[in-house]
C-alpha cells in the first residue's frame, strides 16, 4: 500500500516532512472509511421490529403488540400484547426473551389474561442490540417470533410498571385506546377518500348532463355513465355512514377503557 512505502521510506530518512502530512491524511481517509457509518451503517444488521397491531397468528389466537417500550436507566421494557382466541378453552402460552448478543433475558409476564398479556423484561446489557420475544402455543410445535431493536424501539418517558400489576393494567388499557385512536384514523382516511372520489363523480356528472350530444347512441352512453357514476355515489355514502358508526363506537370504547383506567388509579 502507498501509505506503507512512504512510511518505510520516510524511516529510511528517505522523505521531507510534507511525506508526513501525506501519511496522515492517508491514513486518515482510511479510518474513516473502516468506521464511517456511512460505509459500515449497523442499523443495517438488525432485525426489523415488529409493527404496531400487525396480526400474528399462533394456533387458534390472533396476537398484536400494542405497546413495546425501553427504559435505558431502568435498563428494562415493558410489553403489552393482545389476543383474540377462536378457542372456546384458554390456551396456556409459553414464552422466552432473547438477545442477539447476550442470549436469554429476564422475563415476567405480570400480568397473564385470556385476552392480553402484559411482559416485563430485565437486565438488559448495557450495549444490547435486538432483542426477540419468542411465545410458544400449547403444543410447543408452534411459535410467532416478536422483534425490536436499539435504533427503533420506543423509549419510555417515565419510569415503566414493572411489576405493579395495577400500573401494568392501565399500561395495557393505555395501549388499547391508542390503537382505538390509530383505528379512528385509518377510518378518517377512508373517508376522505371516497368523499374525494364522490366529489370527481359528482364533477363528471354535471359534465355529462351540460354536455350535447349529436347522437341518440351517444346520448344513451352518456346517460347509463351517469347512472353508474350516481350508484356508486350511493355506495360511497352508505360505506362512508358505516364508517362513521364504527368511529363512534370506538370513540365509546375508548371513553370506556378511560373510565377503567380512572377507577384503577382511584382504587390503587
């Protein structure tokens, strides 16, 4: 390598002192490049997380994390996940947590229900980077995998409920309505979606009927357009109408699962 000959040569006293400003730049580009993340960005090795309410089916149960966050002084995370069983028996649930790194973690399900589980894991390594949550179903032949990672994890604002079961339970409530609010906005977006497309629709008729045609054929094209174009019109509006019933009902969910939360608190 050059930076290598001028170096030797320079020890052979072979080079002036502009040789060592070279060496030092050389060597400088160098190990920028090997620890620029630029070039070696790490972020790129880790695991995707797993997102937010997406659907994990294990045996008979539908399971979704709601909430998954990260205390760095606490050096703990706290998990609370959902499940829908079409089971009419409960299924007992075994789990484990792992980092890529470190291996086996801590891990306390504080709270275990039917229908959510809230985790509690510890002693996180100061230099950790993923960390999986494996559950397994009753059989143990089944398992769903649940991820984070250092560059993505949420970090908690206050210290977490560890094992404070009731601070768990508002902590899982607390994950309920802002999957409620996260419902109430992926419904919003529909609607204005079709009101968008109702709005064009609405446009092309006017359109049609000003217009004048040189043909009776013509006409009656124009005329069955319309009369498609004002069905799905209607359409619009009944789904639109549905949609604002669902967002009601869950605005009532979450008025309700903020009552819970206030008679927890009130009670503890």
């Amino acid at each position: 390598m050059e930076f290598l000959q001028i170096f030797r040569e320079k020890l052979n006293g072979k080079k002036s002192a502009g040789s060592w400003i070279l060496l030092a730049i050389l060597v400088g580009g160098y190990l920028f490049f090997f620890s620029s993340q630029i070039w070696m960005p790490s972020s790129n090795e880790y695991v995707e997380p797993t997102k937010l309410y997406e659907v994990q089916i294990l045996e008979e149960q539908q399971i979704y994390v709601t909430r998954w966050e990260y205390s760095e002084r606490e050096k703990a995370m706290q998990i609370a996940l959902e499940l829908e069983s079409k089971s009419l028996i409960d299924q007992k649930l075994s789990f484990e947590a792992v980092e890529r790194s470190a291996g086996e973690l801590k891990v306390t399900a504080v709270i275990e229900q039917a229908d959510h589980i809230v985790f509690y894991i510890e002693d996180l390594p100061d230099k950790w980077k993923e960390v999986s949550l494996r559950v397994w179903g009753e059989d143990q032949d089944s398992m769903i995998r649940l991820y984070t990672n250092i560059d993505d994890v949420v970090r908690a604002d206050d210290d977490l409920p560890g094992r404070d079961t009731v601070r768990c339970e508002v902590y899982r409530l607390e994950g309920q309505m802002e999957y409620d609010t996260y419902r109430i906005s992926e419904r919003e977006e529909e609607i204005a979606s079709l009101e968008e497309e109702n709005e064009s629709l609405q446009k092309r008729i006017s359109d049609l009927k000003s217009a004048k045609y040189p043909t009776e054929e013509e006409a009656q094209e124009a005329g069955d357009t319309v009369s498609r174009a004002e069905s799905r019109i209607e359409s619009n509006n009944t789904e639109i109408e549905n949609l604002r019933g669902e967002i009601g009902q869950l605005e009532q969910r979450s008025g309700n699962i903020a009552q819970q939360i206030e008679e927890l608190k009130a009670g503890s």
